[in-house]
C-alpha cells in the first residue's frame, strides 16, 4: 500500500519476521529503542513467535509497526483460536497523525485473510490505550486473564481486549493465554 500526501511516501508493507533482511531488522530495533510501552516485566512470547510484522514506512524510515500471531487460547472450558495483536508502535515524533490506527487496522486485514480459524483478534494493553482500541473496534474483557510465565501461572494486571472476526460472540469464562504473553 502507497500512500503519497504533502512530499510524504508513506508504505506499509507485511513481513514474515523470518525473512527479515539487515534492512528491517536494523530498522525495527531503532523503532523499538524510541518507544516505552510501560507494560510490567514479564517475559514475553519471543521475537520468532511473532511471525507477521505489519511495517509502516515514512520517507524511508521505518515510523510504525503492529504484529499479529495465531494462538489457540482456553475460554472457560472451551479451547478459542484467536489472532493476537502485538506491539503497535508509531515513532514519538509521529503521534497523532494516524499511523498507529494504520498498523493497527493493516494488522486486522492481515489477521482476517491469512488466519482462518481465528475467530477474534485479542490483544493486551495499558488502560491508558483503552479508548485508542475501542475506536478501533475492541472490546475490553471483563474475565480474569491468566498466562505462563517461566516460575508459573500468573494472573495478568493488564487490560485483555479483543476484536470479534466476523460476527463471533465472545465465549463467557476465565480465559487462559495458553502460553506467554504477547
Ligand atoms: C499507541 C500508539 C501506537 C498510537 O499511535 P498514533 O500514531 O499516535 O495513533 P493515531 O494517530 O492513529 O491515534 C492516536 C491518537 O491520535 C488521534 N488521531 C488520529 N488521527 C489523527 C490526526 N490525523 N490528527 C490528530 N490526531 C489524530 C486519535 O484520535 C488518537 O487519540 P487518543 O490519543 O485520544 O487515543 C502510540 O501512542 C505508541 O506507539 N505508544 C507507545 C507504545 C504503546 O503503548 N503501544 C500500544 C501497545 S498495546
């Protein structure tokens, strides 16, 4: 996708992070070193578990990224294939001016066509990012959230939300990650 505004070239474009080149890979970590995501220390679901990279570049510099991953997660009793959005960022110097609900929404799009199963798209954020996805579409999830961590099974502080596929109700129950967090 090319998006031409004011003597702007914006690209978004969708990488499998496997075949990241030295370009890509350089450029996400400069991102990544300007941005704070404030979430507690847990250990996250590793880079290589986050295949799909959504990449959002602004006159050649990379200013906006989102991920999406497939995982099967528990939902009261009943095993629930989802998509889970991770790590949306859009450089400091670029707030406000779309490019996260850019990534956010390329993500959405991927996670629709690639990932069949997925009956939703659930993420986890800040309560300060709350209204940011609910003008996107998400819901935030009232159950309590629990996931895996290396010293055991932890209860999440954060904010679970999640994105119906289609016109999938969301299942009633505690819900379980199934795994780490991402
Ligand atoms: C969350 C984040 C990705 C949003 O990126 P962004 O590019 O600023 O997002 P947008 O511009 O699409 O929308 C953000 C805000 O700008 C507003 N906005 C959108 N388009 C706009 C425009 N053209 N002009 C002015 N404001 C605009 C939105 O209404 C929204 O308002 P809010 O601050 O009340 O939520 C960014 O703040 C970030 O990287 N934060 C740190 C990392 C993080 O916490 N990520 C979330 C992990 S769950």
């Amino acid at each position: 996708m090319l998006i031409k505004k004011e003597n702007q070239v914006v690209t978004i474009e969708v990488h499998q992070f496997c075949d990241f080149t030295t370009r890509e890979t350089d450029a996400l970590a400069a991102l990544r070193s300007t941005v704070d995501f404030g979430v507690p220390p847990y250990v996250w679901a590793s880079p290589v578990d986050r295949p799909t990279r959504v990449l959002l570049w602004k006159n050649g510099e990379l200013v906006g990224h989102a991920g999406v991953l497939e995982r099967t997660i528990r939902v009261g009793t009943d095993e629930h294939h989802v998509a889970g959005l991770y790590s949306v960022m859009a450089r400091p110097d670029v707030r406000g001016l779309g490019y996260g609900s850019m990534v956010v929404r390329r993500a959405a799009e991927v996670a629709e066509a690639t990932m069949p199963d997925a009956r939703h798209i659930v993420l986890v954020c800040l309560e300060s990012k709350v209204s940011f996805y609910e003008r996107l579409g998400w819901n935030r999830l009232d159950a309590p959230v629990r996931f895996d961590q290396p010293d055991g099974h932890r209860l999440l502080e954060i904010v679970t939300m999640a994105r119906p596929i289609g016109s999938a109700a969301w299942p009633s129950g505690d819900v379980d990650l199934h795994g780490l967090p991402w």
